[in-house]
C-alpha cells in the first residue's frame, strides 16, 4: 500500500527557446503526490513502477475506507449505547 496519487505532472521548463514556452505543449511526467510534514512532494515515477504505484495507491484507499466505515459503525454504536433514546 502506498498513501498518495498517481498524476501527469505538466509544467513549463523555462527555457525560452523551448517548445513549453510558446505554449505548444508543457513537460510531462508521471508522479507520486503525496503529503509529507503538511508539505505536498512529488516523486517521479519509471514508466516500469507506474501501474504498480496505482495499484498501491488504490489498495490504499480501499483500506482506508473500510477503516473509515468500521470507525464510524463504532461511534454510532457508542453513541447509541451512551446516548438511549437519541441516535445520530
């Protein structure tokens, strides 16, 4: 599992002879984005790892939604048992 998104990063290089500059078309790459110290990072990724990333970053995110619903089915339950006669 790996905690992030697989995106195509565009960006212009700055080159002012490059191709980016006249607005043609920008850079491409492949990239993790995750956050790290409340700071968004970038990692690069090989053609070859980009797939296995998303897999990762799926198997992540489908981990942390049954995390979620079993969070929020314990709080209801509390709730409900601190709390009889009300429910939320």
């Amino acid at each position: 599992m790996v905690r992030g998104t697989v995106l195509t990063h565009r960006r212009r290089c700055g080159k002012p002879n490059c191709r980016c500059a006249s607005g043609e078309s920008a850079h491409e790459s492949v990239v993790l984005s995750y956050s790290q110290n409340a700071r968004t990072k970038f990692l690069m990724l090989p053609a070859a790892e980009v797939e296995a990333v998303r897999a990762a970053t799926e198997r992540f995110r489908a981990a942390k939604a049954r995390l979620d619903a079993q969070a929020d089915a314990g709080l209801a339950e509390l709730v409900s048992r601190l709390r009889p006669g009300k429910s939320r």
